[in-house]
C-alpha cells in the first residue's frame, strides 16, 4: 500500500501532507467546502505503510485525506475518529502535536 506524502520543514517542525494516492488532483466539494488535492501539496513522493508510519509518528502537523490514509493515523493513536470531517464521504484531518 503506498501513501502520497510531501513533508515541510519551518522553524524546527516538521508538516505532513499524506493522503491515498488515487485522490491527488481531485476536488472534493461540499456545500461550501472545496478542496483541492494538489500534486504540489501532497505528492512530492510516494512511500509505503513502513515509512508512511514513521512520518505520522515523526511529525509535528499532519494533514491528511483519504480511506487509507485516516485508518492508519487513527490506528497509530494519531488524531480521533470524532475529529474526521468528510468531504464527498472522503475522510480529512489535521492533526497539531503539542
């Protein structure tokens, strides 16, 4: 299974963006919610369920999108299903580590 991440570094923390790889250049609507699944944002590479793990665990801010995606971060204990927004049935979180 592979995961479609690009990580930002700033001021000594790390963001994710990470989401299920068949969404990146899709749109999702809802209502007045519009998001865009941009390649520039969330796919500067892909890498499987070990690394995309580590990056969840590693990371400060993590932004995510997608089926795959949201199971695995609620699996690790990052985040909560309370917090999952659905935007087309698609799952979307963020997530701030303090």
């Amino acid at each position: 299974m592979l995961f479609s991440t690009k990580v930002v570094s700033a001021s000594g923390n790390l963001m994710l963006n990470i989401c299920d790889p068949e969404l990146v250049d899709k749109t999702l609507h809802d209502g007045d919610t519009k998001i865009k699944i941009n390649p520039n944002y969330y796919a500067e590479r892909n890498v499987d369920e070990h690394e995309a793990k580590t990056l969840l665990t590693q990371c400060n801010s993590i932004n995510m999108v997608g089926e795959k995606t949201v199971s695995l971060a609620i699996g690790l204990g990052i985040g909560s299903e309370k917090s999952i927004r659905r935007i087309e049935g698609v799952p979307f979180l963020i997530v701030f580590k303090m």
